[in-house]
C-alpha cells in the first residue's frame, strides 16, 4: 500500500497526488513513469512522474479524470493509500547538451513537461515554456513554471485569459522572431505533438515527444504499447516513453489510441451509476 | 495385486460443451477410490525408470505406493521432499514427455497417471492438512529471489527451508509469474497457486510486489542492501511479433497481452474487473504451442464462434502437450496445419478484417531436427477475422541485463549460466528457467530454482 501523503486540485478536472514510494523516489528521472491500480478489480494504468522528492520519499502524480480509474483514484484522500504503485518505469529523457530550449505542455501534458523544464533549468539550459490550455480555469502550473524558465507562454484556445490561440503558433512565432532553439520537448494530445513534431522537423530543431500508449505491465511485457517510430516498432515502456518527434508514427498511435473507446464508456457509465446509486440512496 | 488394466483410470471433466462457457478448471481430479486404482498400475520397477524423466526428482514410485495403501498424507509429504509445487506440476507438466515416458506400463498401454496421481495428492492435502509453521534453524543470511514463477518459487522455498532469509522480488502487482498472467484459470486455478504460495510463504519467505529489479534496484544496490546472493528467476517476458504488415492494427495482440489481461486482470469479468480485452466473431491465433492453445480456449470462451489455430507446421510438430491439444480440439477449435500468416488485412480505420496465409509443405528436417515447412507458391488465401493473436514465443526480458552490463547473456537474450550451478557470470548470482533457457516448461524452471538453490547454498556455506 501506498500512503497519499499530499492532496491538490489543481482545475476542476486535474488532481495531484503525492505518494510515499521511497524506492521509487530514490531512482525517478523526467521521462520515467509509474503503473498503480488503485483496487482488487482495478486495472493497471500508467502515469508519467510530474515531481519527486528523493528525501521526502515521496513520487508526485498528476491526472485528469477521463475515465473510471481516475476517478476513483481522484477520490483518494490524503492518508488514504494506493494499493500498488511500481515504477520508475521506462527509460529517463536523454537531452544531450542543451543550450536553449522550448518545453511545451497541452493540457494535463503540461504536467509533465514541468519536471523536464525544471531538468533542463537545472541543467542550465535557456528554457521557454509554452502551455496551452482549453480555456483559463483549465491553466495548471504557471508558477511552478515560471520558476524554471527564462519565458512562459500561456496561450488558451478560447482566448479567455487574453492569449488566444495554439501553442504551435506561438512557437512557429518564436522561432521565426530568431530564437535558436537546440531542443523542443512537446508533450499532450497526440495530434498536438503531431503538429509541433511536422512545425520542427520544417526548422530541423531536434524534438522530443512523451508516449502514453495503452500498456499493460510496463516492462516489456505485453506489447500493447507499441509505437512504431522511424519504420521499427518499438515498445513504448521499455524503448520510451520518449521518442525523436519526427519520426514517430502518430496516425497510427491516434488509431490504436481508440482500441478500447467502448470498454472505456461502458466502465465509466458503469462506475457513474453507481455513485449516483449511492447519492440516491 | 496389481491392476492390470490397459488405460489409465479416465479423470472426470467437464463435458466440452459446458466448459467453453465458463472459465472453471476442465479437469476434475480424481476421487480418492480413482486414485487408489490407478495407483495400484504401478508395478513399482526397481530401477525407477519414470524418476529420470523428472526434472525435480520427483520420487515417483515411493509415492504412488503410499496412496495405493490409502496414504495420502505421507504420500504428500514424499512428494514434497523435492518438489514444492505438486499441484501445479501435476497439471501443467508435459508428463508424456517426462515421467511417464519412461514408465514400463507404457510399453503395452497406457503408462500411469503419474500427473493426475501427483495432482490427486496435492488437492488431498491442501483439503485436509493442518497449517503448521515449520521451524528451522535460521542462519541470518539474506538471499533475493528476482521473480515469482515456478523457478522463483522453487529456489526461494528450498533456501528458506535450508534456514536462509529469502526476499522474493516480484515487478507485477501478484505474485506468481506466468503460473497468474500466462496459464488460464481453467487449466490452473488461480486459488490454487495462491494456496501454494502460502505455503511458501509459511516458510518465512518475504515476497515483495511491484518492485521491478533493473529499474527499481539494480544487481548491485541488492548486493549493498546485505543480500549475499541473487537468484534471477524473470522468466520470458518479451513478446515475439513475425514482422509481417498489419501487425500494428487495431486487433492484433501478442498471447502475453491476450492472456495477461484475462487472467492477471481478470478481463473475462469485464466490467466487474476494470481491464478490457477485445475478442471478435473469428479469431486466429498463430503459433502450435501451449501458449497458442490457451489463448485459443480463452477466446471461445470469451464468446468466438470461430477460432483458428494457425501452424506451419503439422500436428505431430506442434510443441504443445497432448492433453491441450486434446481439449482444443474437443472445444472445436479449428486447427489450420501447415498454414503460415503473410499478412494482416485492416479496414480503412485501422482494424482487422482477415489473415492472408499461405499453405506450406514439410522439407528436409531443419537445426530443430523438425521438417522444415516451405512455402507452397500459389497457395495464398484469406481468412476472414476481427482478431489475431500472436503466440510464437516469447524471449527472456531484458530489464536486468540493460541495467546489469556485466551480466553475460546469450545474442538472443537468455542469461548465460553454469548448467549445473545456475551460476552466472557475476559472483554470488544465479539464474534458471526461462530467463535462461527461452521459453520453456514450468517443471524445467523449477528444476534450476532447485539446482540453483542448492548451488547458492553450497556459495555462502564455503564463504
């Protein structure tokens, strides 16, 4: 069992939660995830590392609820515990020497591009971040990244905190402004790396992007997470989560993305009449 | 006076019709009057032909004796001398050709039910044994166990009742290894493994999950956090796709995947169990093994009309045990021989729609000392399907050795190993089963947990 030592809500939608793993916390790097289930029934689910604290020993996990497993994961309080939580999993981001670079997070993406800004900050590295999300009460972690970066744009696509637009756009300005960027870290919805990932390799900016794939075990095991970049198919658990932009195959990660859309449904109504069940009663 | 009878005493099961609508075990075990009988065939030879065949040791004769004379207890307690998993073995072993190959009755007839006879004994005492905590001396030294399956289990029970403390390391959520994700609860319940690990654990074994030993822990911080020695035991975890186009479609999965979702996650109570698993009208599974024929249950039981075993080979090659063979067949699966996979054919939207194969024909005897299949030219047809599964084996996972580099292993990826010790190429670290051998056998697994253990003993006592 896994003790949730902090709770924070960070939008209506997107939770935090801070987890007493004290192995796990030891060996996290940016990059690397961890599998939990949050119950006997429960199913095993993969959440990238948002923070850790080697001292503390504790992994902090950042999720929106889009389904029935984080919900019920979203319902956990502080004290409450997690019943498994195995990590880190995956292989740490690689950067090689990075002299300016721009960390891009779309929606719950942007948590966990902040621990990679915060690594590249740490490193030394001129970092912009660039966040984008749905409308104004959707924004998550501005002072956090502000904290770790020379810039931070924070564009909505409603354009209701004032900024409106795609967080491509406001690269493709920077980068045309002049800004040498060695490195973009772009991670969230599939068709927002997509679409960064073809705006860089036009500029030729190497470009990371952070899978999250349908996986099972996360060792290696089932190959439910494969991806297929430049041509090989790679296991997203093992080979990844990280992988060069350009040459992964995102059509077909959008496709295999929706193996289960209707499982997914069913479970959530499933759980969602239950609840409303218990309120009735 | 011995029995004579030609067959072995038939085991109840299930009738096939019933079975494929549930996931309960098929075979049924015998009774005690069954047990009495069939061990009465034995004709208990002197020189013991049966115990070369098993790879733990099992002493055979000795047993089968005690439950002719209504022993069972006793003949629990022979058994267990050198095997501490009987029930399993007595179901997943592939005694035809182990034990009972080698069994004098066997020459004009059936040989004795070794398996079901084992199996009996096992299911007689976890009935009606009384739990005790058995008290050894203990040598306050600490020994990992990396991984949970059979040779895991095996190593790890052996070293705690020789006085060692054992830490097992385990990366699922449950342990047990391929005994949980890989054989189906109708062929294994998964009650059963539980009750054996208990018992393993009543030897004062500590089994910790969700620690994936590579990541987690590296060989090395095992070693710094006062284990002496290290028995890897992580199986063959890494799924083997075939390369051919499509495989990447919506509906293709690797058997691991297919059955790890069914009986790890328990997807066959989807949605009581939150994990899906998708299975269509018309279901290939590709591969002639023991993997391929379990997957190929599951998905008839999991509400396929149609389910295909595609093999390239014909049936007297196909590495899977008779009786698996037996009950697929019985359970109307459709055996596709000497038929090979070219392709897989999606729709527009990225799902399957069919199999194109080609038929092949049996050529000179390859490095398997199997008759090689070839293509024949022309032959390619469709198979009309919604899912593939791919069950063409599996290789050891490659976790430890990334993280390990001094850690010798074969191209291919299996740990290299003394045969005899289990030693590796780093001191003070064992490793055995299918982590060395490839995919192989749960009973060959448990044989190097064994041999392993022993080894390790030998290591620390010389220290």
């Amino acid at each position: 069992m896994f003790k949730i030592v902090k709770k924070g809500v960070l939008n209506p939608a997107v939770k935090l939660l801070e987890v007493e793993a004290p192995y796990i916390a030891r060996k996290a790097e940016p990059g690397q995830f961890i599998i939990l289930r949050v119950n006997e029934e429960g199913e095993r689910i993969p959440l990238t590392i948002a923070d850790f604290n080697r001292e503390k020993g504790t992994v902090t996990i950042i999720f929106q609820e889009v389904g029935k497993t984080t919900q019920l994961l979203g319902a956990l309080n502080e004290g409450e515990s997690i019943l498994d939580f195995a990590g880190p999993l995956g292989m740490p981001t690689h950067y090689g020497e990075v002299k300016k670079a721009a960390v891009i997070g779309g929606g719950l993406g942007t948590a966990i591009a902040y621990p990679q800004a915060k690594k590249l900050h740490s490193m030394g590295a001129d970092v912009d971040v660039i966040a984008g999300f749905r409308n104004k009460d959707l924004i998550i972690l501005e002072e956090e990244m502000k904290a770790v970066s020379s810039r931070t744009f924070i564009t909505t696509d409603d354009g209701s905190n004032g900024n409106k637009g795609f967080v491509s756009d406001v690269l493709k300005r920077l980068i045309e402004e002049g800004n040498k960027y060695d490195l973009v870290v772009v991670i969230g919805p599939l068709i927002m790396m997509k679409v960064v990932s073809g705006i860089t390799k036009e500029y030729g900016i190497k470009t990371i992007v952070s899978m999250n794939p349908i996986m099972v075990d996360g060792t290696g095991m089932c190959g439910g997470c494969r991806v297929t970049v430049g041509g090989k198919v790679k296991f997203a658990c093992v080979d990844g989560p990280d992988f060069d932009g350009h040459e992964v195959d995102f059509d077909e990660a959008m496709r295999r993305q929706l193996m289960y859309k209707k499982e997914e449904r069913h479970s959530m109504e499933g759980h969602r009449c239950r609840l409303e069940g218990i309120k009735n009663a | 006076m011995p029995n004579m009878s030609l067959k072995k005493m038939q085991m109840p099961e299930q009738e096939p019709e019933k079975r494929v609508k549930n996931f309960l075990e098929v075979a049924l075990g015998y009774t005690e009057e069954m047990a009495v009988e069939e061990a009465k065939r034995c004709l208990n030879c002197k020189h013991k032909p049966c115990t070369k065949g098993c790879p733990v040791n099992v002493k055979i004769p000795e047993f089968i004796t005690l439950v002719a004379e209504g022993k069972f207890e006793e003949a629990y307690l022979k058994i267990n001398e050198t095997n501490s998993l009987p029930a399993i073995c007595g179901r997943v072993c592939p005694q035809e050709s182990q034990c009972e190959k080698f069994c004098v009755r066997g020459k004009k007839g059936e040989p004795v039910g070794i398996g079901r006879l084992e199996r009996f004994v096992a299911d007689w005492y976890m009935a009606n044994r009384k739990i005790e905590q058995t008290q050894v001396e203990r040598k306050n030294r600490k020994v990992a166990v990396v991984g949970s399956g059979p040779a895991g289990l095996t190593c790890a029970g052996d070293l705690a009742k020789m006085g060692y403390d054992v830490t097992v390391f385990e990366a699922f959520h449950t342990p047990g290894g391929v005994l949980v994700y890989g054989i189906p609860e109708f062929r294994l319940p998964k009650e059963l493994v539980n009750k054996e690990i208990d018992t393993i654990r009543n030897l004062g074994v500590d089994i910790k999950t969700n620690m994936v030993i590579g990541r987690v822990l590296t060989l090395d911080e095992l070693k710094k956090e006062g284990f002496e020695a290290v028995f890897i035991g992580t199986g063959a975890g890494l799924p083997s796709f075939m390369g051919i186009s499509g495989e990447n479609l919506n509906g293709v999965y690797s058997a691991n995947e297919f059955l790890t979702r069914i009986n790890l996650m328990k997807a066959y109570k989807f949605p009581d169990c939150d994990t899906p698993v998708k299975v269509g009208r018309n279901v290939a599974v590709v591969g002639g093994g023991n993997v391929a024929m379990d997957a190929a249950r599951s998905a008839k039981r999991l509400g396929a009309e149609n389910v295909y075993i595609v093999y390239r080979r014909s049936e007297e090659e196909m590495p899977a045990r008779l009786e698996e063979v037996h009950h697929a067949k019985e359970e109307g699966i459709i055996f596709k021989l000497l038929t090979n996979p070219t392709k897989i054919i999606g729709t527009e939207d990225g799902w399957v729609k069919g199999m194109e194969c080609i038929s092949m024909e049996l050529g000179e005897p390859d490095s398997s000392g199997r008759r090689r299949p070839v293509p024949k030219a022309g032959s390619e047809h469709i198979l009309d399907l919604e899912t593939v599964i791919i069950a063409i084996g599996q290789s050891p996972n490659p976790l430890i050795k990334s993280t390990t580099p001094d850690l010798e292993t074969q191209k291919w990826g299996g740990i290299i190993t003394d045969e005899e010790t289990g030693a590796t190429s780093i001191e003070g670290v064992y490793a055995g089963g299918d982590a060395v051998t490839g995919a192989a056998t749960v009973i060959l697994a448990m044989g190097a947990g064994k041999k392993a253990a022993a080894a390790i003993d030998k290591y620390l006592s010389e220290r």
